[in-house]
C-alpha cells in the first residue's frame, strides 16, 4: 500500500498542477475563477448545501469508512495521528482545490467563444459532478489547443486518484476475512467479485448510481455517528491519552478534544438529521417517504434498514469464526 501511495498521490497532485497552469492561460479564465472564488452566503441556508459537503468530505477523506482501523494495522510505533490526519485532511481539500481551478476557467473559457449566457454557464457548474466530468469535460478539452493531451492527463490524474481510494476500500474488506481465517488472495478475489458485483448497476443506469451516491454519502454521516458514540463510550479522555496522543506524538490534542467528541460532533449529527428529515416532509409532504421516489427519506432509510440487517447477520458469523480460528490456534 504504501509503495503504491507513493507514486499515485504524487501523480495525482502533479498531473492537476498541470491541468492547472494549463486552464488559466485560457481566455475567459479568471471569469471561472472570479465565479470559483465570489461565496454565495445566501446558500449557506439551503440544507442540501450541508449535506452534499458533508457526504463529498466523507468519501474523499474515508472518515466514517473504518479504513483508518485498517491503516492503522500497518503503522508504526512512531505514528503521529494527530498530524497524519491533519496531513490528510489539507491534502485532500488542496486536492479538490486544484481541480476546481483545472475544471471551471476550462468552462468558462469554452463558454465565452460560444456566446453563451452567463445564466446558462451558472446551469452547467451547478450540474451533478458526473455530468461535469464525463461530459462537459471532454467536450471542453476538445475545444482548446492540445485538448487531448490534457484532456488524458486530466482523466489520468482522475483515475490515479480513485485507485487510490479503492486501495484501502478493498483493504478494509480484506483484513475482515483475513480476520476471519481467509488467505489473502481468496479474501481480495472475493471482495472483487463482489465489489463488481454490486458496482455494475451504478455504472449501467445513471440514475441507480445516482441514488446510492445520495444514499450512501448520508450513511457515512450515521457511521461517523456510530464512531463517535464508541468513542464517547470508551472515554474521550482516555481515547486522547491512550490511542491519540502516542509517546513519540509531536503534536498532541488538548481538552478541547473531549469537549468536540462528547458534546459538538453528536450535536450537529442531530442537527443535520432534524434538518434533512424535516426539510424533505415540508417540501414535499406527499412523497417524502415514498421508497420508489429516489431521493427521499424513505428510500434512504429503507435502503439503511436492509444494509444494516445484512451487517449484522454477517458480523455475527465472521465474529463467530474469528472466535474459532482464535481457539484453534
């Protein structure tokens, strides 16, 4: 893993700066940046707001995944967490920065020689992510001076960075079955049939994949939930001591660790569920728990209910054999 790590993430951030320099000699461009850089404060109080930043911080960083208990099999004594997450968390956000400065002066730069409206670029970029970059983002490359070359670099980087991600996804499930008595190679053949599995109605309807790009993105809200609630049980506290705040930790966390966990993350978990729930039943009060409707209430906590029967059924029977192996051994 971490060989790998060490020359995806590097290509990562070196294909973008490219893709970067690339997009702001384009005319119209500092347009882009202008409309990238100018917040609208106004949509501060739209719900959908939250939680699509959310549920995107949540996927790109892993946090409610687990993978950092995975990772945390392979590290070291000397660990620091606290500046490894810190690490993490300013790599990832300068990542979605640099392809925010890659993609829209691009859109902007294409949309100026079309005579376009401004209304009608503001359509495009407020469009789902999916849309904007398997769609709008060839058509723009192919447009511009050596298109193709950065239209490769840019899906290239874009393809680095999701192996990146899918490395310690297929990590994570694979040390459940090693856990549990698999090999290594039958566990990872296993986790790939299935992973193919379940992914092919996503890449087959846009539509399906849509709807578990929304579903799952709020789950990984209650998951983090979940961690923190563990937390809280265990002890802020003695979490911080024990686990965070290692011998060989140069940068260590204070009080205001325990006060976060206990009072401030649960907090705003409710506060985004009370939102949600209410905003999706005062805006559409007859199809809000409609199961079939995408996007609803229903839907998702349908979808949760089953995931989390299937969950624990399959906890029980890997804790069962992890116990036996354990035994046997």
């Amino acid at each position: 893993i971490v060989r790998a790590y060490k020359i995806l993430i590097p290509s990562v951030f070196i294909l973008l700066i490219i893709a970067c320099v690339r997009s702001l000699t384009l005319p119209s461009a500092f347009q882009g940046l202008n409309f990238l850089f100018s917040p609208n404060l106004a949509r501060l109080a739209d719900y959908e707001v939250w939680l699509n930043a959310l549920s995107q911080s949540a996927w790109s960083t892993g946090a409610g995944w687990g993978l950092i208990l995975t990772y945390a099999v392979y590290s070291h004594k000397k660990e620091n967490p606290v500046l490894t997450s810190a690490t993490l968390g300013l790599g990832n956000n300068l990542a979605s920065l640099l392809a925010a400065v890659a993609v829209i002066p691009t859109v902007f730069s294409y949309f100026s020689t079309q005579d376009f409206s401004h209304q009608k670029v503001l359509e495009v970029m407020q469009a789902d992510n999916q849309g904007l970059t398997f769609i709008w983002i060839p058509n723009l490359f192919s447009k511009i001076p050596a298109g193709s070359f950065f239209l490769a670099l840019f899906f290239l980087a874009l393809s680095f960075a999701a192996f990146s991600s899918l490395i310690s996804m297929m990590e994570l499930d694979t040390r459940i079955l090693m856990d549990a008595g698999f090999s290594r190679k039958k566990a990872i053949a296993l986790i790939c049939v299935c992973a193919f599995l379940l992914g092919l109605p996503s890449a087959i309807s846009m539509g399906f994949f849509t709807n578990q790009d929304w579903v799952w993105g709020l789950g990984l809200m209650v998951s983090g939930f979940f961690f923190t609630i563990a937390v809280i049980k265990y002890g802020p506290k003695k979490f911080r001591q024990n686990i965070i705040s290692t011998p060989d930790s140069k940068v260590r966390l204070n009080k205001w660790f325990d006060i976060l966990v206990t009072f401030l993350l649960p907090l705003q978990f409710l506060v985004m569920l009370g939102w949600w729930l209410w905003k999706s039943y005062s805006g559409n009060p007859d199809n809000w728990f409609n199961i079939a409707s995408p996007n609803s209430v229903g839907t998702v906590l349908f979808q949760w209910t089953i995931a989390l029967g299937l969950f624990i059924l399959l906890n029980k029977i890997i804790t069962k054999k992890m116990l036996s192996n354990k035994n046997d051994s």
